[in-house]
C-alpha cells in the first residue's frame, strides 16, 4: 500500500476479530517500529508482544490500577468483580503491543525528543498493520501511566508507557473521520 494511502485511510478499529495473527506479521508491524526517526540513534523504545494468556500481564496490570484506586468501603466479592472486569479489557484483541519509552541518559537529547521517537515508533507501527490489512487502536487513559501499571511491567527509571496497541482483523467498518483543514493551522513564512 502506498505510504500516503496508509496515512489517509488507516482509522482506528475499535472492534476487532479474535483470529490468531500469523508471528510474521507481528514482526513486521514491529520493525516497522524501529525504523522511526530517533535522536542520536537513541532508539527509545521497548515493546512487549501479548498473546493468549499473555494477555493477562496487561490485564493484571489494569486490575492492580483499579484496586489501588477503588473505595475501600467495597466488599471483597465487589473488588473481585471489579478486578475481573479489569482483566477483560486486555481481552479485546488478539495481540496487544505494549510501547515504552526508554529515554536515554544523553545530555543532547531532552526526554520529550525521546517520546516524541517512541510516539513516532508507534504511528509506524499503526500505518504498517493497516497495510497489512491488520486494524489497530491505539489505547491509553489514565491507567497507562500509573505508578501499578509501571510497577506491573517493571519499568525503571525514566521509563514510561506510551501506549498499548490493540491489534487484529478489524470486526467493524471504519468509522467516518473527520479533520480540520490544514490552512486553519498553519502559517506559511516566505520572507
Ligand atoms: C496518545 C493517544 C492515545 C489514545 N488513547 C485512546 C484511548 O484510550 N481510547 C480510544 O478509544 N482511542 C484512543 N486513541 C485513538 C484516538 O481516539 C483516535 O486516533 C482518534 O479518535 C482519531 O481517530 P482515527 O485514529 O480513526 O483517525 C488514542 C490516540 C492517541 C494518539
């Protein structure tokens, strides 16, 4: 697929089959990620590819978001469903592709250049499923970035989650989407 009909027709897919993937696609999708543009060939990122019950790794890493949040006037049984319904949500794709970012200690590269990379990473990996005839969401929220989520994908240091990538054959039609023209946005300098 052409570059600029990838960038114009991918749209996030919310809804997706649970048929399996074949692992070369995975790859593909992920290396597509490691060519993104990086400072200093700092190359910040670091993904995790769940499948199955590897799914569960996410899933436990929303229901330790939501216990360490909830009223604690719940009963153990409503915690319980609680946490279950946490868990779920991991369940929505058959892939799910956790992204990191890994920001690296050198000087000549502030961290929002190394998000700026891995946010960068993940859109490569976005437009490349689409090519692939994969859809995607990309998911965040609040839990994305809390201290028992990190602590759940043991992240250290400056590390943080960017992103979790819901991937697999789309199970709806993409959704009408809508932009605002770019002449509403930009300032042309010539002199
Ligand atoms: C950093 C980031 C986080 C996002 N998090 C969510 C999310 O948590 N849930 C969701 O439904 N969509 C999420 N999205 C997807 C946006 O909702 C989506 O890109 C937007 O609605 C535009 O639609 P399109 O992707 O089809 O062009 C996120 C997008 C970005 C860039």
């Amino acid at each position: 697929m052409d570059v600029k009909e990838a960038i114009r027709h991918r749209r996030s897919i919310g809804k997706v089959k649970q048929d399996p993937i074949d692992k070369s696609l995975i790859e593909e999708i992920l290396e597509a990620g490691t060519w993104a543009p990086n400072h200093c060939q700092t190359e910040p990122w670091r993904f995790w590819v769940m499948t199955g019950e590897g799914r569960g790794l996410l899933g436990r890493g929303y229901a330790a978001v939501a216990l360490s949040e909830a009223n604690p006037d719940l009963s153990a049984d409503e915690l319980a469903k609680l946490a279950g319904a946490q868990e779920r949500k991991a369940y929505r794709a058959p892939v799910v592709i956790a992204v990191a970012v890994t920001p690296s200690a050198t000087p000549i590269v502030p961290e929002i250049e190394e998000f700026a990379a891995a946010h960068s990473a993940v859109q490569n990996m976005l437009l490349t499923a689409h090519a692939l005839g994969l859809g995607t969401i990309w998911r965040s929220g609040a839990p994305t970035y809390h201290a028992k989520m990190r602590e759940t994908f043991e992240l250290s240091g400056k590390e943080e989650m960017v992103g979790f990538i819901y991937l697999g054959y789309p199970d709806m039609e993409p959704q009408n989407a809508k932009r605002t023209p770019y002449a509403q946005k930009t300032i042309w300098v010539s002199e």
